[in-house]
C-alpha cells in the first residue's frame, strides 16, 4: 500500500493529474465532505478498481449549505479521514481550505441545473444544488478529464451532477455506485452520528417505506399516488419520523410518474424525513412488472 498524499492546492494536483494523463494513465476523482464512513470508501474501492490514479476531494463546502443548517456543526477528522482512504487505496487527498476554492469570496459564477435542482431537495433546501453543482463543477475543473465516483445515495445530487457535467461538456465521466447499508438496511450517512439510540431505531422506517412501496409495485399496482401513499403511511406510523416528501419518480428527469405506470418501465422511489436532528435521505430502484 503506497502513502496518501495529503494536498492543499489546485496547482499541486493540476501538475499530479497532468503528470498521470502524461503517461496515458487514468485518473478517478472521489468528492466528499469528510467524515468517512463504508459509503464513501466504496465509492474510492470502486476508483481504486478502475482507474491508474485515485483523488479524493475532501471539501465541506460552505456555499451549499444555508445558514440555518449545520456547516460549523459538520463532523470533521482529518487524520481519521487519512487513515481509512488510504487503506481503501487512495494515492491522493485534496483538501483545501475555504481560501484556496474561493480566493475571492463568493463566487460571482455559478452553476445552476434548472428544474433537476427544483424539486425535493431543491424545494426544502433552496439553493443548496447551485452550491453542490458549482464545487463540483470547479473540482472537475481542477481534477481535469477523469472518471469521477458518486454515490447512488444522494440520488438527485447524482442526477445534477450527471447533467451538469453533460451540459456543460466537461471531460468527466460521472460513474453513479450503489447505496452502502447498515446490515439492518439503514443507509449510512456522516449525519447518521446525530441519531439518539431510539432515533437510529426510527431511522429504518425510510427503508421500510420504500421496500414497502416496492412490493406494492411489485404485487401488481398502478396508481402512482397509491405507491407514495404507502411510503407516507409507513413513515407516518414512526412517531420519531417526520417526513419531508415521499415521491415516484423518472429517473433521469425526477418528474413525478405518472398512472397508470407503464408495465417494464424504471422509476425511481424517493423518500427523505427529519428523524430528531438529522434529515434523512434514501431512494431505490423499482422496476413495474410486465
Ligand atoms: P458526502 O460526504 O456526504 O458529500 O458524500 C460524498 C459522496 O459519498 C457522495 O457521492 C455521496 O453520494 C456518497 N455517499 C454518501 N453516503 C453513501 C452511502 N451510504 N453509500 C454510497 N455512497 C454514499
């Protein structure tokens, strides 16, 4: 296993990067905000398989965070962070600081991805999609062509970021990876650190939901207010749950499904509540039977 190396500066890894792409080797690039759990690390397992060279970004990024929520709060640990991407084979860790992104303050250019930053999340985080999608842009920027891994788990984050990178032409391949569980289903997330013991209970009820939605879809229903309904109601049991929004899905677009669903078609479920502190998010596949 070769060292980590810890990087502070986009001219430091411009000349690593060109250095890989010089010799014709591939370069993979994993964004985080730190505070790393077995979702992240299969995300740089899944580099660390594909590519010759693998960054990982670590960037809590003030610009997507409203200044109501946590961003001073944040869990953060550096050396702990350096340990684990190391083992899980990362040659390379950038992590600026709030200066070195953005020398001039806020940026006067932004990213925005209309109508996939609109919805859900958009709707109960305003602004938060413009921030993600404008890092993400200046970290593509930075990493130059490459492959670069984002996790299933913040589906719309995905979707956003896929667009933008098509969009706008960037030299990038966004490659999606699936959701890492807690063995009882629960998906993990650094926020999951603020669950109270009977929080963490309470937080299954998003995996429950939307095995539940699932199997309505899979005995044979149609109407797609009847498979968010079920999501509703099993969340709505929770008394520690409270939801944000329950939702059927396109999922490239993120538009509502629409009944009746379309025998062999693929949507996308969402759903996201607040459990004591944090808000939780999770999502899965469904596939309508023919
Ligand atoms: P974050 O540090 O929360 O910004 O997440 C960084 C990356 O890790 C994003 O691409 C997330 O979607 C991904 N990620 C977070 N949690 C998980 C998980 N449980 N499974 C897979 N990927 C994850």
């Amino acid at each position: 296993m070769t060292q980590i190396r810890l990087v502070r500066t986009k001219a430091e890894i411009h000349e690593l990067h060109d250095g890989v792409r010089n010799w014709g080797g591939l370069v993979g690039l994993v964004p985080t905000m730190g505070y790393l759990h077995a979702g992240h690390l299969s995300l740089m397992t899944a580099a660390r398989s594909r590519c010759d060279h693998v960054t990982a970004t670590l960037f809590v990024n003030p610009l997507q965070f409203a200044p109501t929520e946590d961003l001073a709060s944040y869990p953060r640990d550096l050396d702990r962070d350096l340990g684990l991407a190391e083992q899980a084979g990362v040659d390379v860790m950038f992590a600026p600081d709030v200066e070195e992104m953005y020398p001039d303050g806020s940026p006067l250019t932004t990213v925005s991805v209309a109508q996939l930053d609109a919805r859900w999340e958009g709707v109960s985080r305003p602004g938060h999609f413009a921030g993600v999608a404008t890092v993400v842009a200046k970290l593509f920027s930075i990493a130059g062509p490459c492959l670069a891994f984002f996790g299933e788990k913040d589906y719309q984050q995905l979707q956003v970021v896929r667009r933008m990178a098509a969009d706008l032409d960037l030299r990038v391949e966004v490659v999606g990876c699936p959701t890492v569980r807690e063995p009882d289903g629960l998906a993990l997330s650094s926020r999951n650190v603020y669950l109270e013991r009977d929080e963490r209970r309470a937080a299954l009820c998003l995996r429950r939901a939307l095995d539940t939605a699932i199997a309505a879809v899979e005995r044979g229903e149609r109407r797609a207010e009847a498979v968010t309904a079920t999501m509703v109601a099993v969340v709505g049991a929770e008394p520690l749950a409270e939801l944000d929004y329950a939702a059927l899905v396109d999922p490239a677009t993120l538009e509502p499904a629409t009944t009746p669903l379309q025998p062999g078609r693929e949507l996308r479920l969402l759903i996201t509540a607040r459990v004591g502190r944090p808000r939780l998010l999770d999502n899965a596949a469904v596939t309508v039977p023919v």
